[in-house]
C-alpha cells in the first residue's frame, strides 16, 4: 500500500460496512457499535485508518485505570500509588484484510501512542493496556507489550489476554 493513510475519529457520514478484518466480532463491533459508543454513548472514541476515502483499519480507545497490584513491574508497583492508576485503553483494532501488511496497524498503534501522551500531559496516564486476541498477541510483544497477570481471573483458553505498555516505553517509541 504506496497510497498515504489518513487517520483520524470516525465520522457519522464514514461508511462502515464494507469493512472486513476476518474476525467477526471485530467487524460487527466496527460496523456496528462503533458510532453508537461514540456518537450517542460518548463511551470512546473510533479512530480510523483512511485510504482514498476508504477505512482500512480503525482503533478503538476509552479511558481506564489499572490497580497498582495488576503491574507487571516490580518498581512501578513500588514508585506508584496504591489507588487505581489512570491508562488509556485501546479496546479494539482492526486491519482490512485488503491493507494486511501495508502496516496499518502499526500506525493506528502511533496515532494511539500519541493519544497516551496528550493523556498523560493533559490528565494523566501510566500506559497504554489492550486485550489481545490470542492470534495477535505476538504482534504486541513484538511491540513491548507486556501480559497482565490477575487482571481477569478465571479466562479460559481463547479469551483475550490483558497485555500493557507502559508511557515511558511509548514516549521513547514516539520520539523516534
């Protein structure tokens, strides 16, 4: 894909449904209930990937916090306090299968880095945390992510596992 990628928050005009990532649930949330939590919950924000008015990939970001207990590093536990530590949360990202390795989703992954920083700088934020779909939690600790132990108890084999990338990580990944 030699074409520029805009990205941007979803509009209420994008068409959605021509979207196809190849994991169902992915696809009916983005078709679906992405416009509603936006633009009628105001529960978080889609922001899309956008090749010649095409979407082509979105990610999905709320706001949320993290237990100190939950960290996966024995000195942030430490150095933080022990209330519930504000992160952004990216709750969903998907890539058109037709966009599959253009790197899509490493820039939707920026565009959400930078969103941590502005969080960070504007409310607070110790990081980025995601739940991965099994086949993609690769892709994440490719990344630096790191898998949450006791955050969700009880998940069984296919679930989403709760992985974390803390701000100092993506402010370095950032500025390169």
């Amino acid at each position: 894909m030699t074409q520029i990628v805009e990205i941007r928050p979803l509009l209420p005009s994008d068409r959605r449904d021509g979207f196809s990532c190849g994991e169902p649930a992915l696809d009916r949330f983005f078709e679906h209930y992405a416009g509603v939590n936006q633009f009628e919950l105001k529960l978080g924000i889609t922001h899309v990937a956008v090749v010649a008015d095409r979407i082509v990939g979105f990610a999905t970001v709320v706001a949320g916090s993290l237990e100190r207990r939950s960290l996966p590093s024995a000195k942030m536990r430490r150095r933080l306090p022990a209330y519930p530590l504000p992160i952004l949360r990216l709750a969903r990202l998907g890539v058109d299968q037709s966009a599959r390795g253009a790197g899509v989703g490493r820039q939707l992954l920026r565009h959400v880095f930078t969103i941590a920083l502005a969080q960070r700088d504007t409310l607070g934020c110790i990081g980025v945390v995601t739940d991965a779909k099994p086949n993609a939690i690769s892709f994440y600790e490719q990344l630096g992510f790191i898998r949450l132990d006791g955050v969700r108890e009880g998940q069984l084999h296919g679930d989403p596992v709760p992985m974390f990338l803390d701000i100092h990580t993506i402010a370095a990944a950032v500025d390169e």
